[in-house]
C-alpha cells in the first residue's frame, strides 16, 4: 500500500502503541523528515536528479546554485553554432592556481568548474561569450510532509521509510532497545534492496551488461565431498 501522510502517522502511531496526544502530527513531521533525510543521504538515486538551463554570461565566471541544489552532477555548455562541451569538475584550489589572476576579461571556453561557495559554483577561464549551461543534479527530494498525497518514497519504498520512521519514533520515546535493534535490523536489509535496485539494477542495460547472475556452487560428479 503506497503511503499517504496520515496513513503512515497511523502505521507509526499503531506499531509503537503510542497515541496521538504523545506522537502528536507536528512530532511525527519531523521524524519523517528526519526519516527521508536519512535514507536520500545514504543513496543516491535516480528520483532526485534534476536539469536545469542558464546561460554563462561573458567576463562573469560565476553561476548561481539553484535553491534546491544539493550536488551538480555534471555541467554541459552550448554555443550559439551547437558545439557541445562538457566541464570537468575540480577543487577550488585547482582553479584558483590554474587561473590565478581571473579579472574580468574574457578569455576563452571554460574548461572546469568547481563548487564556490554556498551561493554560487565557478568556471574557468571565464567565459569569451555566451554559452547555454544544461546543469545535471541531484535536488532537494520532495517531503510527504509537505506533499501529502505521497511521494516516490512512499509510493515504491513504504517498508524502507517505515522503518525508518520506527527507528527514530523508538530514539524519541526512549523505546525498549530490542524492538530497536529489530528495526535498525529491518532497515539495513529494506535499504541493501533499495541501493541494490536504485544504483545497480537500474544503472544497468541488459544487452549491454548482461543479465545478473548469482554464483551457483556446483560440485563434480566425482567428489564425495
């Protein structure tokens, strides 16, 4: 059953035997929330990623992160004739000595860029004319909290968050510890399936990588062992 907001307050209320007046909607909220920070840290996945177009302005080697970034995957640049480039990525430290005296001129095509700051990422050389940027990265997921209806989560995982849940619920009310081991335990199997789907099975093309096969044990006909 794919979750909605209020049912999965009901299952954790229901599995826990703790009634709304302890685990009241505003406690549950941030435990959830807690809940899917947790499992989006721990995978990457393929449901956050995101694109986004801007354009490299001349002279000016700085781009602004978009609000919900959480880490630019890759950065791909167009000129007005179509040519394609792809940026490599770099430490600012790289930068700053592959380029060390930036100005303001325009120079040429930008080859890297690299994680600036809080506010903006940079490129280098700065930039000889107007290029289209297609930005790759991972967003900030969408919260049942706030989307209520459900979520890609909720909707394919609902074992892996409840669990989830059920470990910090268990934190919250000081719970016995064996039925915290239990669901510690359940969530690490859910999240091995999860990882195990998102960043294998998924990234995976059959004609090209073949189809996954376990290693079988098989013993000659003539041992007696």
């Amino acid at each position: 059953m794919a979750y909605t907001l209020t049912n999965l307050q009901t299952d954790i209320r229901n599995y826990t035997e703790v009634g709304s007046n302890v685990l009241t909607d505003s406690i549950l909220n941030t435990i959830i929330k807690n809940a899917e920070n947790k499992i989006n840290r721990a995978i990457d996945t393929d449901q956050n990623v995101f694109y986004a177009t801007s354009n490299l302005i001349v002279s000016n080697r700085y781009v602004t992160i978009p609000n919900d970034l959480r880490a630019i995957r890759y950065v791909q640049l167009t000129d007005s004739n179509g040519n394609q480039y792809y940026l490599e990525q770099r430490d600012t430290s790289f930068i700053a000595e592959y380029y060390s005296t930036p100005g303001t001129a325009a120079v040429d095509i930008p080859q890297y860029y690299a994680n600036w700051d809080e506010t903006y990422w940079v490129v280098a050389p700065t930039p000889d004319k107007t290029y289209a940027i297609t930005l790759a990265y991972d967003k900030e997921p969408t919260s049942i909290t706030t989307d209520t209806g459900g979520t890609y989560l909720s909707n394919k995982y609902q074992d892996l968050l409840l669990y989830a849940c059920l470990i910090n619920t268990y934190g919250y009310l000081k719970g016995p510890q064996d039925m915290l081991q239990y669901y510690s335990q359940a969530y690490n199997q859910a999240l091995e399936s999860y990882a195990i789907e998102q960043i294998g099975i998924r990234r995976r093309d059959e004609y090209m990588d073949g189809e996954i096969r376990a290693q079988l044990i098989s013993k000659p006909p003539s041992s007696n062992k």
